[in-house]
C-alpha cells in the first residue's frame, strides 16, 4: 500500500508542476490557450494510425490527468516527444527542400569564402560582371568537385575510375546506415539516444580486439569479429535502456555521459601494450588480421566492403522488425504513446532495454564497418564524427529503413565528396559540416522549411488551428 | 538605443557600398604585363606541386598540423610551388584524401603525423611514382617513396629543463603531456633529463613533477584547456614555478595559472610563444622549438630538384629543434655559457638528453 502511496504522490507533485505553467500560459497567452498540450494529443493521435489498437484502449495521458495515472520516468516523455515524432512526421517533400536549401546556403557561403569573389565585389558597381562571373566559378567548381567527388569521376578515363567515387560514397554510408537504423529505432520507440558514438567505439573495440589479437580460421575469424562488434554496442547500449526502465534516468544525459566513458576508456586501452603495436608506444593498434576484415565485393581497385551489402541486409531486419513483428509494433506502441503501451498490457522497461540493446548492437556494427571494413585499426579517431551524423541521418530518414538507407548515401555523398572537394576546389572542408548541420537545423525545424517554400501545414496541424 | 543600432546598421551598410565602388582593376593586361616585370619580383611559377594531409586535428590546431602547413604555405610563397591540402576530419578520410592527391597529380604528399602511417604507406606502394613525407613517424623499414621527418626535441628539452633547474626559486619544476605518445613525452623526457644533469653538475636538489621517466600527468586529449589549467595550478599549489606544457592548446590554460600566480614561469613548446601567444608573452621563460614548419619547407625545396628517402632528422645542430631567448633576468650569463657546452656535447653525442640513457 505504501508502496502504491509513494509513486502517487510524486505522480502528484508532476503534475502539478506542469500544470502551473499551463494555467499561467492560459492567463497570458489568450491566442491559444493551452495549445501545446492539444497538440500533444492530437499529434499522438494523427501518428499511432497503425497504433490504434492500442490507443482505442488506452485513456489519454493528458487528458485524464496525471493523479489518475500511475507515475513512472515516462512522465515527462511526451512532451518531448511529440517534438521527436513532429520531425519524423516531416513530409518527404520538406525533407527534399530541406536539402536543397541546405545546399543553397552552402553555396552563399562557398561564394563569399571564395577570393575572387571578394576581390571582384570590391568594385562591384563598376563592373558588376566581374562579381558574377567570379561567383559562377566558384560555384561550378565546388558543385563539379562534389559530384566527381560523390557521384561519378568524369575525368577519368576507365569505366572503373568513373564509378570509383560512387563506390566510395557507399563505402562512407555503410557506418552512416547501421548506426542510423538503431538511432531510427530509438526514435520511433520514444527514446532520443545520443549514444551511437559510444556504442560505436565499444563495439570496434571489441570487434578490433578480436580481429588482431585472435588467429581464427578464415570465414569464422569474420564471423566472430562482427559479433564482437555487434555485443560490444549492444552492451553500451543496454546501460541506458537499463537505467532508463529500472531509474527513469533520461536516456539523453545517459548516452552523451557514456560516449565520454568510452572515448576515455578507449584511450586508456590504446597506452596499454596489448593494444599497441610491437614496439611502438603510438596509441594505434595493429591492423586486424587479413581474414577478419570484411571482403571487398568490387574487387582490390574499391574500397567498397561486405558490410555494405550486412548494412542492407540489416536495413531490410530492422524494416521486419519494427513493421512485421510483435516486438517491433510493441516499440512503436511504446513510442507513441507509453501509458497507452503500458495500459495494453506490454512491458515499457522491456521495450526500453531492448530498444537500446538493438540500437546498441547496430551502432557496434557501425563500428564493425571501420575496424574490419575501411580502417582496419583501432585509434581514438575511429568513430570520428560518424555517431552524431548518425542522428541526423536517422532524422533525415524519418527513422525509417529506406529513408535512413538514402540519407546514409546522400551523407555519405557529402563525406566522400570531401577530399575532391579540398584539393580540386580548394574550399574548406567545413563547408561540407556546414551543409549538414543546415540540414539537421531545417529538419529540425518543418515550419521554418515550410513558410520559406510556401508549402501547406500537414492534416494535423491544421486540425490544431481549428 | 534603437537609433543607435540604426545609425550603426546604415553605417555598416553605407561603408559596404563605399568598398564595393572601388575603381576595377585595368582590363586583363595587368597580369600579363606584371608577368614579366621585375617591380614586384614575382615569384617564378614553377611545375612542382606539393600537397599536405593532415590527421584528425586539422589544419588550425595550434600544433604540428599548422606548424607543418605553414611550412607548405611558405613554399607556396617563397618557391611558388602550386600546392593543395586536404583536412582529415576522420580517420576514413585519410586513405581517400591521399588518393585525391594522387589523383590532382601531387608530386610531393606530405602527410601529418603518425595516424597517417598505414594511410601514407597504402599510398606509397600503389603510387610508387609519387613522392611522400611523413611528419614526426617513421617506418621499421625505410620505404622507396616516403621521407620521414623526426625531430630530436629532447635535445632542446634538455637544455630548457637544465636552464629552469639553475632559474627555479622553490627547487620545483613541473610537466604534463596531452596524450602519452612518443611525440609528446620525448619533450618531457629530455626536460627531466635536463634537470637531473643540473643536479648532478652542480649538487643541486630540483625536482621536476609530472614526469619520472616513464609515465606522469596527461590531460587526455589536445584541446581542453581548462584541464591544463587545472593541472599546471595543482603544479603550482605543490610548489612548481616553472611549468612546462606538452599538449598544444591545452598549455594555454596552463599559461593562465601561471600568469594568475604572477610568481611563475611557463616554458612554450613547439613555437616560440613569446610570438604565438603574446598574451603570455610576460610569463614564458623559454620555448623548446620544434621547426616542423622549417622541414617541411626544406624537404619540399630539396626534392624539386631530387627528392630522397633519406630520414630528416631535427636537431639543435640543423636546427630542426631549438631553444627560444630566455626571458631576461631569468638566466645568469654563467648557465648561458653552461649551455652552449652542452648544446655542444649534445650534438657530438656526449651527453644523452634523455633519462633512458
């Protein structure tokens, strides 16, 4: 019984804490009163379409009031929530214009960082012309060097070398793709899981580890390497899902902590011996046996790997798992909306610990696509910035499999096209940082997008406004 | 207050237009006229292109990756060398940057840093007829087409360590490196070395904190300076009134402590400090110079005419590593003279500026 009194009374103590700013927005803000929390619910509502189910049976958590409700750490999920599910709800068009703004941006900026460029607007009103043409230059040879970079080498003069650059996109996405679809996961099931990197960097850990310190056949030396890379996130992910069901610790603080325990942790291991080379004290291990490096499918001339082709596969995994099975409706169930789930009788705290542990195991993977895949070594810059792109990729997806498979390509575009894009263009490489965090800044924010291209307020929010 | 981000706002934009009225330049001629003249001696094009990739620090980094691009710039300006670079923001990007380079007909790639070795020597033996550098890592075995470059800078160390020892009041002098690597404790190594040879010469009891020859104080990484600043103020609070920093940016927080205790010195690493971070310019004692940006230029001049695999090494004999003016007052004339025999007795090997030996 008193263990019933307690949770109540914090429940309590919650919700009126929420009520009082409410009450205050309704007595100040007389355009719409109370709006964000109708809009909660209808959100909630428009979004568990193939939810409904459990919906139909569940009260709504607003609504009926958190006195009634039993407290628990999700108490405070919703809100946040519904800005997670108002991204991932972005049409697809919004995302395309997202991109193209994006990259519009980009280009003011590689106009005005280029030098002929400011040397010619110094006397812009005599001879305009001059600024133009010294724009268009610019701008042709950074467009130009990213799509050779990216897409297609025109230069160059065998089939081989003109597809090279898109084998290298691809080879870049193969990270982006496995992190991303385990962040996809978290998101749809609710949880804002910053944690990628660090699952990442255990998970290559591991997978390095058992790639240059064990001498396994060839065939189960790979096997046995990936699934040290896969248990290794799969672990770094289980810590938060676990704090979060069993403490409500939020999933957020948790994973941005543990990615720096295990960029510390990885330092640390790479002073020991065991992780460096013979006779060198430089914190890099020694490059992973030749039969635990995944197979390069294109041949000796592409860096393209077998984790590429595991990358799809887990992709078409991840669309059964959260579309075909129980457990993946359960996740959704879950995301959409937790007391409902709770109420159908699932398990929250399992979802949670599970949700992570996938996500986990997935960005172990990541991991598995640099160690055995592209680099082949273990060093501190092994995860570079791959486990935050992974959030945008992820966003920019809509969590969904397909949409995470094409943002991974349209990222890793971006990246390969980098290294053309320094050296032929001479640009920075920070415009191509730039241009991703301007897309994450209008993914994240649809309105904005939508006013700037005129385009209409998707079904739901125009029912809020009525 | 509005008014005055007004007036502020229409000024700005007023002087934007002024600028953008400048006379143009003449039509074309200009160019091709200067081309041949003598009044600002232009630099020679030359057919040489080098190209530099740098590790995950990038090119800004206040440590070997700018010293080292630097260099490259100054070919660019002194040699007229066509040049290229390529930031490294990850450790994938290596291998594809090098390619690039390869690609955009570099004749010479120099790349930063140990990180690029596996990278540098994939490149080298697909490409054997490009020519590569290696900044601060050299090979087990020497390869065809790379130079490394090392940098002795325990010799200098060594001298800044013996030159604080005789300078110190309280008898404590006190070091922390970045990352424990090679490159980064070789300074701290030959420092300590330096003092202990004080001690012995002259019966003298300093001793130095954060190194013991094999392990000590590391900040865990090149960039937060609030834990140099941390770390150099607990050397102070334990009595230290010389604090070396081995951990590029990071040693300006320690310069920070330092100043704020006012009865300290800091001794700047890599570049001359005194330069580099005016700032502090009233607390650093000395520099241990590394030259990166030197050899770098030097090995790109050479190998326009012939390039070789032969390993630079930096020291105080080619000046590859060196010690800054000491701050005046600091030094007695008497270490001054000490110094330049052991600066002498490091280079024909007498002396072993390092604790190891």
């Amino acid at each position: 019984m008193s263990d019933q009194q307690k949770p109540r009374g914090k429940g309590k103590g919650k919700s009126s804490g929420k009520g009082a700013p409410q009450r205050e927005a309704e007595a100040t803000d007389t355009e719409s009163p109370s709006g964000d929390v109708r809009e909660d619910s209808a959100t909630a509502s428009a979004s568990s379409t193939d939810a409904t189910a459990v919906e139909a049976t569940a009260p709504e958590p607003e609504g009926s009031g958190g006195s009634t409700e039993p407290a628990s750490s999700d108490e405070q999920a919703p809100r946040a929530q519904s800005v997670l599910r108002e991204i991932l709800e972005s049409s697809t068009l919004v995302v395309i214009m997202a991109i193209l703004a994006s990259l519009a941006i980009g280009g003011l900026l590689i106009v005005f960082a280029d030098e002929a460029v400011r040397e010619a607007s110094a006397y812009f009103f005599s001879r305009p012309g001059d600024t133009f043409s010294a724009m268009a230059d610019a701008l042709g040879a950074a467009y130009s060097a990213m799509f050779q970079g990216a897409v297609l080498n025109v230069d160059a003069t065998t089939f081989a070398g003109m597809i090279k650059p898109f084998t290298q996109t691809l080879t870049m996405a193969t990270p982006l793709i496995f992190a991303g679809l385990g962040l996809g996961i978290g998101f749809r099931a609710g949880l804002f899981n910053i944690g990628a990197q660090g699952q990442l960097l255990i998970g290559a850990t591991l997978g390095a580890y058992v790639g240059f310190a064990w001498h396994l056949p060839w065939g189960i030396h790979l096997i046995v390497a990936v699934l040290g890379c896969a248990l290794g996130g799969a672990i770094w992910g289980f810590i938060p899902g676990f704090l979060k069901a069993r403490t409500g610790a939020h999933e957020v603080i948790v994973t941005i902590m543990l990615n720096y325990i295990a960029l510390n942790l990885v330092s640390w291991l790479l002073t020991l011996d065991t992780f460096q080379r013979e006779g060198s004290d430089n914190p890099i291990t020694p490059v992973v046996d030749e039969t635990a490096q995944y197979p390069l499918i294109l041949g000796s001339g592409f860096n393209l790997h077998l984790g590429f082709l595991l990358a799809l596969a887990c992709a078409w995994g991840v669309w059964w798992l959260m579309e075909r099975s129980t457990l993946g409706f359960e996740f959704r169930a879950v995301g959409a909306n937790p007391h409902a789930a709770r109420t159908a009788g699932m398990s929250v705290s399992k979802a949670y610990i599970l949700v992570m542990v996938i996500a986990g195991a997935l960005a172990g993977l990541a991991g598995s696509a640099q160690v055995l895949g592209t680099e082949k070594v273990l060093t501190t810059a092994t995860a570079g910035s791959l486990g935050f792109d992974a959030i945008t990729v992820a966003l920019l997806g809509r969590s969904r499999p397909l949409g995470t498979v094409m943002a991974a390509i349209l990222f890793g575009g971006l990246r390969a096209s980098g290294p053309t894009l320094q050296v032929q263009a001479g640009l920075p490489v920070d415009i191509i940082f730039v241009i991703q965090a301007l897309i994450v800044l209008f993914i994240a924010a649809p309105p904005l997008v939508r006013s700037m291209f005129r385009l209409p307020a998707p079904a739901h929010e125009k029912e809020v406004a009525a | 207050m509005k008014n005055t981000i007004r007036f502020g706002a229409i000024a700005a934009a007023g002087a934007l237009a002024l600028a953008a009225c400048g006379t143009a330049p003449e039509e074309e001629p200009t160019a091709a006229e200067t081309g041949g003249t003598e009044s600002e001696a232009p630099v020679e094009e030359v057919d040489f292109k080098a190209c530099m990739v740098s590790d995950q620090g990038g090119f800004d980094d206040a440590s070997f990756n700018q010293s080292a691009y630097e260099g490259l710039q100054r070919a660019a300006d002194e040699l007229g060398v066509e040049i290229a670079q390529a930031e490294s923001t990850a450790e994938s990007d290596y291998g594809p940057n090098l390619d690039a380079q390869v690609a955009a007909g570099c004749d010479l790639i120099i790349t930063v840093g140990f990180l690029l070795g596996d990278a540098t020597l994939a490149a080298a033996q697909a490409n054997p007829d490009v020519n590569f550098a290696i900044v601060d890592f050299g090979y087990e075995e020497p390869v065809e087409n790379i130079k490394p470059l090392f940098y002795e800078t325990d010799e200098a160390a060594f001298l800044a360590g013996y030159a604080a020892a005789s300078a110190t009041q309280t008898g404590t002098l006190g070091t922390f490196g970045g990352i424990n690597i090679p490159t980064v404790s070789i300074f701290m190594d030959g420092f300590l070395a330096g003092a202990n040879y004080y001690n012995e010469q002259n019966g003298a009891d300093v001793t130095v904190l954060g190194w013991d020859g094999a392990d000590g104080s590391f900040t865990g990484d090149f960039e937060n300076q609030a834990n140099g600043q941390n770390t150099a103020q607990g050397f102070l609070d334990q009595g230290a009134d010389i604090v070396m920093p081995v951990a590029g940016p990071v040693g300006l927080g320690a310069a920070q402590a330092v100043q704020a205790a006012g009865d300290a010195w800091l001794i700047g690493v890599d570049s001359d400090w005194t330069q580099s971070a005016p700032d502090y310019a009233d607390v650093i004692f000395t520099s241990v110079l590394k030259n990166i940006g030197n050899s770098v230029f030097d090995t790109i001049e050479a190998s326009m005419t012939e390039y070789t695999n032969e390993p630079y090494v930096g020291t105080l004999e080619n000046s590859g590593v060196g010690v800054a003016d000491f701050a005046e007052g600091t030094v007695s004339d008497e270490v001054v003279s000490e110094l330049e025999t052991i600066a002498a007795a490091i280079m024909n090997g007498e002396i072993e500026p390092s604790t190891a030996g």
